[in-house]
C-alpha cells in the first residue's frame, strides 16, 4: 500500500517537472526497471532455506504448479489478475486524462491523498468485518465495490 501511493504521489510530480514527457517517461522506466531489478536479486540473494528437502520430497515441474488447479486458488489467481489489468488499464487512462483533458497532472496526487485516507480506513475496518461477517463475503464484496468504482 505504501509503495503504491508512493508511485501514485511521486510519479504525476516527476512527469509535471518535465516539459518533455516522453523524457519523464523514460526516467520513470529506468528507475522503475532498476527498482525492480535491485530489489528482485537482493530479494533471491535474502533467501535462506530454513529446512533441507530429504531425498523422498522431489517433484516434478508438473507437481509444482499442479496447485493452480485446485479451485480456490485458481479463482483466487484469476481475480487478481483480471483486477491487476483493470487496475493498470485504470492507472493508464486516468494519467492521459490528466494530461491532455484536465492539463494539471498534480491532480492525480490530490487523488493519490485521497485513495490513502481511505485504503487506511478500510484496513482498519477489514478486521472487524472479518470476525462479523467472514472472509469470503469482505473478499468478494471488496472486488465487486472496487470494480464498481472503477467504472
């Protein structure tokens, strides 16, 4: 969450500082793809297996990734995904909309304060839904009220 609203605060101000935005977006794309770069090695590399696998715990590729078929979390799986790419498509458009309608990209980090407030809210309100109603209707009713929002 905090990663987030850094990107959503940091990324319309560095955009806005360039009268070039296609300069902006390759700086965006150099310090995203070397964030990512340093933190996916450094993450590998602070790895440590805790136990070691015994000869008779071999699998298979196969074996691996037959887990995606068992039904929750291949629906868990498919959510995510299909609410990521609304969520970029989302992201997407709404920074063109800032630049060539509303031709103030500072907007987008007033909103950003905004989406703040209210995912904090709603973390403190997740829990005591939780224990109320369970997991699998805050689940499901989170989706479906943020996929209304979106449109």
């Amino acid at each position: 969450m905090a990663g987030s609203m850094i990107i959503s605060i940091g990324v319309p101000l560095v955009i806005n500082a360039y009268a070039d935005k296609r300069t902006a977006y390759f700086i965006l794309v150099g310090i995203a793809s070397a964030a990512i770069a340093v933190f996916s090695v450094g993450g590998a590399l602070g790895v440590n297996e805790r136990v070691g696998a015994s000869e008779n715990q071999k699998y298979s590729v196969k074996q691996m990734f037959g887990f995606l078929t068992l039904e929750p979390v291949l629906i868990t799986f498919l959510s995510q995904l299909l609410f990521s790419i609304g969520g970029a498509i989302g992201g997407t458009t709404e920074i063109y909309y800032m630049i060539y309608v509303m031709e103030d990209v500072t907007l987008l980090t007033k909103a950003s304060l905004f989406k703040l407030i209210g995912m904090t809210g709603a973390v403190l309100l997740n829990t005591y839904l939780v224990r109320i109603v369970g997991k699998r209707i805050v689940y499901s009713s989170g989706i479906l009220l943020i996929s209304a929002a979106l449109f």
